[in-house]
C-alpha cells in the first residue's frame, strides 16, 4: 500500500533530514495521520470547488418550470461557499500543524531557496524525471522538485484562492459583512471585481493543472 | 449672482413655487436617501435656513452626459429646485453668462466663499503634453481644476470620466487621462461613478450635502455608501432566476422573452456596484436589465478595457490573442495533461526495458 510504503519509509530515514530540530520529531506514524485526513478533506473539497466554481463560471442549461420552483444555481453556490469554508478552515488547520508537527508538515510551507544543497537536490529530481539517473533522491516527505511544485503551486494558488474567494464572497455578504472588512483589500488591488473573478478562474486551472501532475507523480511512485 | 445669506426655500418662494410642493420635494428626498419620514423636516428646515451652498461646475475630457441625467431628475420638482438650491455659479455647458464674464466667476467665488465652495468636476483631465489636449478657457484644464480644487470644501467627481478615468482613459490612453484623485490628492473627493450616474443619485447627494452639511459616509473607494453600497445583482428583480439556474442562451430565444436571467449573456450586474436596479432610470421606468440588455458595468473601474460586454470572463490580452481564462486554462491542462501521458509512456517503456534487463531485484520496487 502506498500509504504504508510511504510510513515505512518515513520511519527508517527520518534521522536523516537536514537541520531540523530532532526534539520535534514525534514520531512519523503521529505526524503524519492528521496531514493524510487533512489531505483526504482537501481533495474533497477541491474537486467539488473545481465542479461547482467550474459550472458557476458558465453557467447551467436553462431549467424549465417558474423560478418559484428551481434553486438549482442556488444549491451550485451553496456547494461551492460551504466547500470553500471547509477547505478554508482545513488550511488554516495544516497551517497550525505545519508549526507543531514535524519537519515533513512544513515543507509545503517554506521552501528554502537560497540554500546550494536545494538547488542540487532539485537538479537530481529533474534528471530523475528526464531518465537521466534512476537513483531516487530523499525518500521521506516530498522531493525537493514536489516541495518547489508544491509550494508554488499548491501553497500558494490556494492562499490566493482563498483571499479572492473570500473577498467575491464579502460582496455578497454585504460591505459590511466580517469577509469583507477582512478582504475588501482584495478590491484595492483589482478595483473591478470582474478582474477577480477572473484570476480566481484562472487559479482553478492552475490547481486543475497542479492535480493533473500531482496525481501522475504520485501513481509513478507507487 | 445670489447672496450669501440667500436660501433655497426663499429662492424657490420667489420663483412661484408653493410651499407644499416644497414640503412634497422634501419628503420625496428624504424617501430617496432611504432616510425616515422624520428626515422630511428637517431637510425642508435645512433648506429654510441654510444659505445655499455655491457650487462650481467644471468640465474636462467628457461628454455631457452626466449633465444631461442631472438635469433629468425624475421629479419635475426636483429638476426645478436643484437647478436653485445649489448656487450654481458656474458651469460652462448651460450658464447665460460667456467668456471673461464666465471667467471672471470663477475667480470670484474661489475668493468669497473660500473653503465653503463644492467643485462639481465632470470629467476628466489629461495629463500628457503638459494637459494640452483639453484646453478650457486658454488653459489647460489641468491647471483650472487645482486652482479651483486648492480652496473647495470638497470635490464631486461626477461620473466615471471623473471617478476612474472612463473611455478616454482606454488603453493606450494617448492623451493621458487620469481620474480626479490622481491630480488632486489633498481634498475630499465624493466619487459618484456611472456613465453616467443615475439622475437621482446625483441629486439626491446634492441634497445631502446641503443638507447636513457635510459629506455622506463614503465606501473604501469613496462612494457614497448609501448609493454604491449594493451590486446591482444584489437588487436585481432577475435575480430568482439567477438563483433557480434559468439563464437566456441567445438574444432572441425563449429565455430572453421570458426574462430569464442575462449572466450567460455577459451581464456585469455581479460586478457591478451601482442603483441601477433599486432606483432606475427616467424616473423608476426602466433600468438595462429591465430592458432586456445585460448591465456593461458602466460605474466599475476599468469597465472600458474588459473586452467584450457580452462574456461572462474578461479577455486576458498578455498572451498575444485574446483569449479568456477558460481557454488558457484549459490549453495548459492540455498540454500538462499530454507531457504527463507521454511520460508515463516513457515510463512504462524504460521499466519494462528494465525488468527485461534484470527482472528479480528491480521488480519488488514498484
């Protein structure tokens, strides 16, 4: 099983991540149910955000009958807002555990560019991915390659998915609503919210982009 | 021109109006301002008592048309009142008096009613070539908007010309032309945006201002909030059919007859912070969507450069075609989705190599 392989191999090289305080290192196993659940729910609520966000952006066929008796792009909203709260809420929630678990929660959060040792670890992941080399790099957590696709890609669209979906969200909610005091700068930086549906729009393709490859990347491991 | 002590009530008396149509004026005002019934007097008090406060109209790069709607208030009291409540000393387009009698004006009021003054600017002033594309009165409008703005009480930025720079302010804007805040930085700006504002809006925040005497709580973009506080969507009569998922497909289908909602059709009302679909046009009679039309967001910033009215997603020009998200989106699936199949084409072709090679220690791997 992937997930086993995964512990397994977590438990026999833990010792050998670089520059990481070993006193918070509690233990693979622990450390790493919360980031699977968490990566379970996140999946969830992505792959329904995608569908709904997908289907709000165009628009349904027209439904028959008086609107009196439909509230289908209503429900197609609702499903979108409460997936978003969820997975809001679950990020918040990894943030939390990136700062108490161990070395491996953080990676999707700090990616530590300017160290040389990153740089060749990455070089030795592209030549991997190029049939270059067959010797696989590090074996626990993600690869340096995954950390950089991780953190750019993952990490960072979802902040921005966030922010933006939250922001769209306080406008309906009202100026006076908590999203929009909290988000309203969103507005400051495209004045015309239209610009924000947009770039929110994109951000979908760039995590259906992201999935598409992660999910390849992760078969292939297997 | 009027004296400072004059005020609205005594100016309407002498031109014949009764006293209660000025108290119907009032209560009308009042309801517009979505302000209570109580309001009604104390606006009329206000006016009774209040000198009128001097207003100066400029006009820089624009087309008029936010006078034109103001002129067309719905009531045809409110036509008749506003025209005299404000003093309105100065506006090019309908004042009687003309050239250095014009001009003259201007430099009058700037030095009586110093600091109590409320400059109306419609439209906007370019800046490139030193402000030589709107030339007003043998000099640039530039240069007349801040020696008018240094010693105004506040600034009205009528419309979207003023307000965020509208079609002239269009990529690659030759002329330069730059909204109210970017050349006046050190005053209060009301910015009533909409190409152009819906009469009412306009002199329902006149009134507010004579009123109370002060300015009205603006939003984080500096409009009023109690005009630009909504989305049109939010107010949309359509909006059930939003909600029930019944959309018009094409202009001349069934849906459009039925007045299904315009969203597919590219209607900006989501987007688009204005009264249009609270207050209406032409006195409550109609307002686009009402008309079958999708609202073009035309008090949103950048409204002019978004690409077509009629789609839903804005055309993204930075990469060479015009092309929406959807498409680039899903032409980077696309070619993500080819590398990854073509890789584990390759993949499977250099295990398979591979286990052939040396079958037994490799093949516990996978």
């Amino acid at each position: 099983m992937f997930v086993n392989d995964m512990l397994d191999r977590a438990r026999k090289l833990i010792a050998a991540v670089d520059a990481e305080p070993t006193e918070r290192s509690i233990g693979a196993a622990i450390a790493y149910a919360p980031v699977r659940l968490w990566h379970c729910v996140n999946a969830a609520a992505i792959l329904m955000l995608s569908l709904s966000g997908y289907v709000i952006g165009t628009g349904t066929p027209a439904m028959s009958g008086e609107a009196s008796g439909n509230f289908l792009f209503g429900y197609i909203r609702f499903a979108h807002l409460s997936a978003g709260y969820v997975l809001s809420i679950g990020f918040l929630l990894r943030i939390y555990w990136a700062l108490v678990g161990n070395a491996y929660a953080m990676q999707i959060f700090w990616v530590p560019l300017w160290r040389k040792c990153f740089w060749r670890e990455v070089y030795h992941e592209i030549r991997r991915y190029a049939f270059l080399t067959v010797e696989p790099g590090r074996r626990v957590g993600h690869n340096r390659l995954a950390q950089l696709a991780m953190f750019f890609m993952f990490t960072q669209t979802i902040t921005f998915m966030v922010v933006t979906g939250f922001a769209l969200y306080g406008q309906g909610a009202g100026t006076d609503s908590w999203q929009y005091t909290l988000f309203g700068w969103v507005f400051s930086i495209w004045p015309n919210s239209q610009d924000v549906h947009t770039w929110h729009h994109l951000g979908l393709w760039v995590i259906v982009t992201f999935a598409l490859v992660h999910i390849y990347a992760a078969i292939r491991e297997d | 021109m009027g004296g400072p002590t004059e005020t609205f009530y005594s100016v309407i008396r002498r031109q014949g109006m009764t006293r209660r149509s000025f108290h119907k004026f009032c209560t009308l005002t009042a309801a517009s301002l979505g302000l209570s019934p109580l309001a009604a007097s104390s606006i009329a008090n206000a006016l009774e008592t209040k000198p009128r406060v001097p207003v100066i109209w400029l006009h820089g790069l624009e087309c008029t048309c936010c006078s034109e709607s103001f002129i067309r208030s719905a009531h045809p009291l409110i036509k008749d009142a506003l025209l005299s409540m404000i003093s309105l000393d100065y506006d090019d387009t309908i004042m009687a008096a003309a050239g250095h009698q014009a001009e003259a004006i201007l430099e009058e009021t700037r030095a009586k009613y110093k600091g109590r003054y409320v400059l109306a600017v419609e439209g906007n002033p370019p800046l490139n070539e030193g402000g030589m594309f709107c030339i007003d009165g043998g000099k640039p409008f530039v240069e007349k908007l801040r020696c008018m703005a240094e010693e105004a009480m506040a600034i009205i930025a009528w419309g979207t010309c003023a307000s965020w720079g509208c079609v002239h302010a269009a990529k690659p804007n030759p002329t330069g032309a730059a909204s109210i805040d970017k050349v006046i930085t050190n005053k209060p700006i009301i910015k009533v945006p909409g190409c152009p504002p819906i009469a009412e809006v306009m002199s329902g925040l006149v009134t507010f201002i004579t009123t109370f005497g002060k300015l009205p709580e603006l939003d984080r973009r500096g409009r009023p909030s109690m005009f630009y506080s909504e989305r049109i969507h939010d107010k949309c009569y359509r909006r059930s059919h939003f909600d029930a998922g019944q959309f018009v497909e094409e202009w001349d289908d069934k849906y459009a007859r039925k007045g299904y909602c315009l969203y597919k059709m590219g209607c900006k009302g989501p987007t688009t912070y204005n009264a249009c679909s609270a207050i209406r046009w032409n006195g409550g009679v109609s307002f686009p969507i009402q008309s079958g039309h999708g609202c073009f967001g035309c008090s949103e910033d950048g409204f002019w450069d978004n690409g077509s009215f009629y789609d839903r997603l804005t055309t993204i020009k930075q990469f060479g075609i015009e092309e929406n998200a959807d498409q680039i989106g899903m032409a980077a699936a696309g070619v993500v989705g080819l590398t990854v199949a073509a890789h584990a084409a390759v993949t499977a072709v250099k295990r398979l190599t591979h286990k052939s090679d040396r079958a037994a220690p490799k093949g516990k791997l996978s």
